[in-house]
C-alpha cells in the first residue's frame, strides 16, 4: 500500500509512525508512506498557506492553492483522498478493514479552522472523523487512521488471526480480558478455566467476558 500525508507538521505523521509494527512494515515494502510538508507550497517569500476567513470570525482557513499544488502531483485513478476533520463521518473499524483494500490513499490533514470548502468539493473523497472532540491538527488524526488500516495489511500483525480475535473484530464486541505468567501475583490469580485446558469452556467463557464487558462498557455495540 502507498500512503500519501499532506501536513503542516510532518514529524507528527513520520515519528510515530516510523516505529514498532508500522515501521517495520515500511522496512519489509509492506507499505510506502511519503509525508509531504504543505509549506512547500506556500504563497510568496512567506511561504503563506493560509488566509482570513470570509466573512470575519476567529482563526484562520488553509488556502486553495498551496493544497492544490501539493495534491495534483499525487493523485492518480487509484487515489483515495480522505480529510481529517471534526465534521467528518466517524471512523470505525470497519472503515479501516475497508481502506485497507485500498492500494493508494492520501490524507489531507487540516489546522486552524479547517481548509477552503472548495478543496472539498472538488478533491476531497472522504471526510472522517476519529471522535467527537477537537485537536490541535489534523497530522494526529492522520496517524491514528493510518495505524489502524495498515496493521490489517496481511504480514504487517505478527499473527493475522489477531485482527480478527480482538475488539471490534468479527465478533463486533470488545475483547475478552487476557491473562499471562505468572498464575498468582500479589494474591490475584488468573480464572481456574484459563488453566484448566479444556479449550471448549474457555472459548465459552472468552465470549461470555467479552460480551459482559460490553455490556458495561460499550452497550451500545450490543
């Protein structure tokens, strides 16, 4: 998969992303990301990118022209264009399942009040959304989706079948709660079924947890 970033912060797209499993699927040519800086564009000896909103109000909008030079460059007939933004539709995994069948996808990461509506109208595939909440820009958004849809690529998990046994996975509850070595520490011990090795009762009660737990956490998944 190629993914294409267009930021006015780059670092927050390529540090977190150039580590664990997402770098190492860079490393292994399981997936080229090219984070590209928008001040690149920028108008005048200022490199200005952005303006004044009509109409007055707070902040200020991205310009048309800088996104639009670093866009045209990029998108070909396999582009997907998506905009982080609060407006946007809420993200889900089922989106991210969905972009990861996609060989191309640019995000356009917005800053101040957002971007000139026009670069919506004409470029823009999708608006998304990762929760009811503001940050400071769109590069943060832009890292979250982009971990989630790139850890479904086959080869990126360390076992594929964890994308498919964990929360909001085939199932669509959240994930059963997970015990390790060793069985007692500090004087709690791991449920006696998890070690009694009859794997019928403990598929069971993985399912019986994991819908309990959405029920107290999440019951509108139910």
């Amino acid at each position: 998969m190629q993914v294409d970033v267009i930021t006015l912060f780059p670092e927050v797209v390529t540090v977190p992303l150039g580590a664990s499993m997402i770098g190492r699927a860079q490393d292994r040519g399981l997936l080229t990301l090219r984070v590209h800086d928008l001040r690149d564009q920028g108008i005048g000896k200022h490199r200005q990118v952005d303006d004044q909103p009509f109409g007055g109000g707070p902040g200020m909008v991205l310009k048309p022209e800088p996104i639009f030079a670093a866009l045209d460059p990029l998108r070909t007939s396999k582009s997907r264009v998506l905009l982080l933004t609060p407006q946007g539709r809420p993200f889900h995994q089922r989106d991210a399942e969905r972009l990861s069948r996609e060989e191309h996808l640019i995000f356009l990461c917005g800053h101040y009040e957002g971007v000139d509506q026009r670069i919506v109208e004409s470029c823009v595939d999708e608006e998304l959304s990762i929760g009811d909440y503001v940050l400071t820009n769109g590069a943060i958004a832009a890292a979250v989706v982009i971990d989630a849809v790139v850890r479904l690529l086959p080869g990126v998990l360390g076992d594929d079948e964890s994308a498919i046994q964990e929360s909001f996975g085939a199932s669509g509850l959240l994930d059963h709660p997970h015990y390790t070595r060793p069985a007692e520490w500090r004087e709690m011990k791991v449920p006696e079924i998890l070690l009694s090795g009859d794997h019928a009762k403990i598929i069971a009660w993985r399912a019986e947890q994991a819908r309990e737990r959405t029920r107290q956490n999440r019951p509108d998944l139910l």
